[in-house]
C-alpha cells in the first residue's frame, strides 16, 4: 500500500495456534493476547483511569459502546467535546463496537430490515434507527482507535437457513460500512485523529464474522469478509446462549484461518478459563464485561477459582481475595473486611472487586503472553486450570 | 507528668485567635488546624484510601462511626481481625466518636437513663444498650488513635433547665468514660497499640463541652470537663438546628476559653466557611460529612462557589469543576463529563466529586495554615469569603 495503514500488526511468538505480537494503534503500541475492559458509558464502571492505568493493572485499551454512548449523553455533546478521548480524559487506546450486538438484543423492541434497525431507546423510549452509515458516523465523532463494522448477530439456535440469510445481511452491511467509512476519513470526521508516527493516523476498522453455530456459514462469512477487506477481524455472535463446545468448535475452526498477518477478535467472550481456550485457538483480543458486572454483584475471579465475598465463612477471613495476586486491593484488604462493605452496602466493595478481577484478567493475560513467548503456553494452561478446578473451597 | 502522653499539641504560630500547630499522634504528625473526612463503616464513602493518601488530598486522619462499626461488622469482627486499622487497612491515624450523638439523633427509637440509652439498631430493630463503659470498650477494640468520650448531644432548642440536665449528665459520663479509658488502657484492652516514639502508644482521649446556646452552662460544662481531664476538648452540640449566629456566639466564647495547650475540635461542622470562621475563633480540628455526603448527591464545593452537577448549563462545559483546583479529577475530568456520570448513575459520578470535594476542603485547611504561619490569616478569610460569594454563576 502506499496510503500507510491505521494499524499495524506484528506476530512476535507461537505456540501451536497460540501466538503472541504487538498490535500497534496510533494512540500506543499493545501487547497480544489482550484483555480489554469494557467501558460502556465512557466510564469502566466503578473504577478510575487511574486504576487502570495504574502498574497492577495497566489496560492498554478500553472499549466503548456506540449504542449508550448515542443515546446518551448523544453524539452533540461528544462532538462539543472533541471525541471520546478528549470528552472522557481516557488517552489511551480505545475500540468502539457498532451498536448491532445492543440493539439486536432488545429482541422485540427492535425491527431489522435491509436498510437498518429500527428501535426504541431504553433510555427514554423514543423511537431511533441504526444502520451502517448512522454506526460509521457516530464512532467517527467518538473518534475511537478501532471501529466495528455495523453487523447482524445470528441468533444462538438459528437454523441453517435463517442464518445464512444473516450472514448475507451482515456482508451486505460490512460493505455499506466499509464505504461509508472511507468517506468520513476522507472528510476528516473522525475526532480522534492523531499524527501518529508511521501510522496514517486515521481510525482503524474491523470485519466482524456471524454465522452462528453453522461452521459452512462461519466459513462462508469469513471469506466474505476478508474480501471487502479490514484492518482486523472478530469473531461475533458467540456465548449468546450456544453451548460452550459450540462456541469452541467455532473458535477452533475459523480463527487458524483469518489472516494470519492481522488481529483477530473474539467479542464479549468469556472466563478466564476462556480466554485461556481460545488463545489456544489462535485468538488475539478479548472483551467481556464478567470482571467488573461480577465484581459489583460480589463475585471475585481468583486463581483458586470463583469466590463471592458474602459468604458467611470470609467473616473473620484475614486472607486477601487471591493470595497470589498482588493487585493494590489484595495487598491491603482481607476478604473479612471486602465482606463487610458488600454487606454494609459501601461503594468500596464494588470498586474493590473490580479492581481485583480486573487485575487477575490483565495479569492472566500478561503469564499467556509470557508463556508463549517462552514456548510453556501448554504447560500454562494445563496449570491455570487445574489450579482453577481443583480447589473445591469455594 | 511522669507517665508519657498518649498525644502532644504544639501552637507553632497564631494570628489572633486563628491558630495552627503540630498534634503528634501515635500514627504520626498532624498539621492544624485538620479537616477530618468522615469514614462511618471503616471506608470514606466512594474514595480510596490510595487516594486519600495521595498527594493532591493527603488526608493525615479519619473518622470513624462507634455506633455504626459496633453494629455492623460487629465488635467480635473487628476484634477477631485486630482492630479497625488492622480490619480496614487504614494505617494513618483514627479519631472515633462515641456513638453518643448517633444514639441520641434516633429521637423516639431511643431512652435515655442514667446508666445509659437504650435503643434499637438501625441494621435489624434488635434492643441495644450503649453507655460510657460500653463506648470506651467499643472503641478499645476498634484502636483508634483518638477516643471521645460518651456524651448526650442536648437539642439545639432545649431551655435552660433541660440543658442544665442535660450538662450535668454529660459531666458525669464524661467521669464515667475517663475511669473505664483508664482502666481498659491498663489492661491492654487497646487493640490499636503501637511502640509510638516519646508518646505512651496508647490511645487518647478528648472530652466535649455540651450547653446548647446558652453560654453560661457552656462555660460550666467546659470547666467541668477540664477539671476531669482530657488529652483534647471538642465542642459538641452545634449544627444541631440551631441558628449560624448562635453556633459562632457558642464558638466565640469557648474556643479561647479552652486549655491553649490542647487541641479544639468542632464536632461535625461545617461548610468551607464555617470551618474558616471557626479557624477565626481558635478551633483546631474538624469533621464533617458535607464534602463525601453532597458529592455523591452531585454537589461540588468550588473556590467560587457550590454547583450542581446535573445543571443542563454544564452539558457541554469542557472546563473542570473548579478551575483554582489542582485535583486527580479536576486535572482530568471536564464538567460535561462529570454530569454525563451522574446522569447515567455512574460509580465514577460520586467518586470524582467526593474526590474534588475532599480535595477542597483539605486544600482550604492547607491554605488556612499557611496564612496563619504568614500571618496572612485575616486576608485569606476575606478574600476566602469573597470569592465563595461574589460569584452568581452557579
């Protein structure tokens, strides 16, 4: 190309299917496998960007939904402020997903047709319309790093030919968002726009794969895809209500072949035992808003395994949430005392556990890349999850 | 004394009434005159302790509730875990109240006696008993650094005869509390010891002067509590409902009164002005719910006033809460931001301004010392005062 990219990326290490790189965006350079927190509202809720960008946790890039940020505060108040990033006080990378997988989960307050989705907000129930190009604009006013193309999620347990009217729909929309998307970096509408070195400073935009179940469609989708042509590619439309070995053979039969000279992203997916699978896969990118929705409702992710904090057996337990983890919350605070503010109904429970889960997603992350890089991933995720599953405390 | 003290006071500079000094605790050094961030169940509400501990908010000490430990964790908790500073992971010093004011503000769910007030938990309706002896043990176990004695707040509207009584019930829990103090430091029933350089390491105590408005029974409620004996003297009873000219007619007349070698603390007052006022009229020492309380209803104290958060006015105001603010979030976060959190119910709504409004209020203590040490105090004051007011923008 003569234009440079939005994007680069660098595979560093493999082993097997699991690979390890450097994804560099024009806001930093990120070290794969990744973990990104999900920030809906332009806030990872109940936990500061200076945690985040804290040593323990250190998130590289955070994730913004279009559809809550549309609705609210709206697209004039970000474009007012001057994007995401600057509206936000988050500098570092950011991915925006498309406001499809939203919408497309309102179920019957929806109506998709070919041009788009038509639907009511459940901020103030007013009647709103979504499409490729409505996606485009918006995420070129949030100005995030990587935008998702507008897609149709299938379905869990569509059938064959419900879904391949779904993939036909998402291709139709990729190209819609393809172009439209060009246009707006032609125009200098994206408010994120930086002059970032040896990148062209433009957003970056990535395909997203559907096809449900159906590993024929899945196939299908992804040629589609990657013939339009994008800086990365996702997989979609996965742990929405399908087995896990489903999910699995997915995985397994699509990510070993996306390009392997591009990022590939699993979307909202999963455990960290997850994560762990489909590294194994080939997978490079991961967002899942398990770590901070759990850590509010009192469930902390430890290398032991699950343990929710209300249980009356942590009433005078002085231990940290994870004795292995060395996160700011489990180098001060016993389980004794998270549990006494989750009774006691004090913010700082919430804003604890995610902190921690967090930490123990980020740092899961950090031992997979170094155990590709060494040539142990194997040994690593036999471990991980022995450790995980043996320990029957909780 | 032969006996070492549990805590050392020291005026380093006065400007008029307006002191400040060095109040050595067993946890360390504190700069007066201190504001105190109020931290009920062992947590300030929505801040950290890694914050409070950062430089732009430096909190040298906290508060915490008797009444609202004692019933929730529970004494056997905080016992089993070591103490408060043990339980919480606080390490810097501890003031805790007596619970006598909390007991007391439950109005008919409460009987006072003699011996003591009966009253029923907020937390599960059971019967509950607290009095001088009750309170000293509490707060032996909880180990903080500072201990009020238990008191019985009298009715900011109580006549002369009624607060007579009330004085003299005060006067003779304070004995109460001094002999069951002495006893429990004896036995080694401080669960908050330390090996604190030239201090005893045990705890220390403050007695409080009660009298409503009337200034002859303040007079001999203070003179009755020096008698007996105390490490400090606190001001009780004031913002209570009573009129702002009352408080500061209360203040005025006892706060110069008061031993000049012991720290003054007013309990639980007030606003930015008010803590100025009071500076004016020779208290050290302060505690108030306002900046965490107000913050997390969406109201910041500024240098130029209070605002309210949710005012359409700040829909797109890209400028920081207060512009003269140094703080994490006004260094961050734009107004429109702050007010987009706090629509949306965002954690990071009440965070932020309970952030900067901590900050606010710590950074005014700074300045008031400062001004006092040039012997700027009366300037600052004015100018102080000035800007809070002059401005009509909010």
């Amino acid at each position: 190309m003569s234009q440079p990219e939005a994007l680069r990326f660098e595979v560093t290490a493999q082993n097997g299917e699991a690979r390890t790189g450097l994804l560099t965006t024009r806001r930093g350079v990120i070290e794969t496998p990744v973990f990104m927190p999900v920030g809906t509202a332009g806030t990872v809720k109940a936990i500061r960007f200076e945690e985040l960008e804290g040593s323990d946790l250190d998130a590289k890039i955070i994730l913004g939904n279009t559809y809550h940020l549309w609705l609210r505060p709206g697209v004039e108040t970000i474009k007012a402020c001057g994007g995401l990033h600057r509206f936000s006080g988050w500098n570092r990378a950011l991915l925006t997903d498309s406001g499809g997988f939203q919408v497309w989960s309102l179920g019957n307050l929806r109506k998709i047709s070919e041009e788009g989705t038509e639907f009511r907000s459940h901020v103030d129930g007013s009647l709103q319309f979504l499409s490729p190009e409505v996606s485009m604009e918006v995420q070129a006013t949030l100005g995030s790093d990587i935008v998702m193309v507008f897609d149709e999620c299938t379905a869990g347990d569509a059938d064959h030919e419900q879904t391949e009217k779904s993939v036909g729909l998402t291709a139709r929309w990729a190209k819609r968002s393809r172009k439209a998307f060009d246009r707006l970096q032609e125009v200098g509408a994206d408010l994120g726009r930086t002059d970032a070195q040896e990148l062209s400073g433009n957003q970056a935009l990535f395909g997203i794969v559907q096809g449900a179940g159906h590993l024929d469609l899945r196939r299908s989708s992804l040629e589609q895809t990657v013939e339009i042509g994008f800086d990365g590619y996702a997989i979609g439309g996965l742990s929405v209500g399908e087995e896990k070995s489903v999910m699995f053979d997915v995985i397994g039969e699509l990510a070993p072949q996306m390009p392997p000279d591009r990022p590939r992203y699993l979307m909202g997916v999963g455990t960290p035992e997850d994560l762990i699978e489909a590294v194994a896969r080939g997978v490079d990118m991961f967002d899942c808003v398990l770590p901070t929705r759990n850590g509010r409702t009192g469930q902390a992710f430890t290398s032991a395994g699950k343990l929710n904090i209300k249980n009356a057996r942590f009433a005078h337990d002085p231990r940290p949430l994870d004795e292995s983890c060395g996160c700011l919350v489990c180098r001060r605070h016993s389980r004794a005392y998270l549990r006494h503010l989750y009774l006691a109904g004090e913010m700082l429970a919430s804003i604890s556990l995610t902190h921690h889960n967090l930490a123990f997603f980020l740092d899961t992350m950090r031992g997979v890349r170094q155990s590709i890089r060494s040539r142990d991933f194997p040994k690593f995720r036999r471990e991980f999850t022995e450790r995980l599953t043996a320990n029957g405390e909780y």
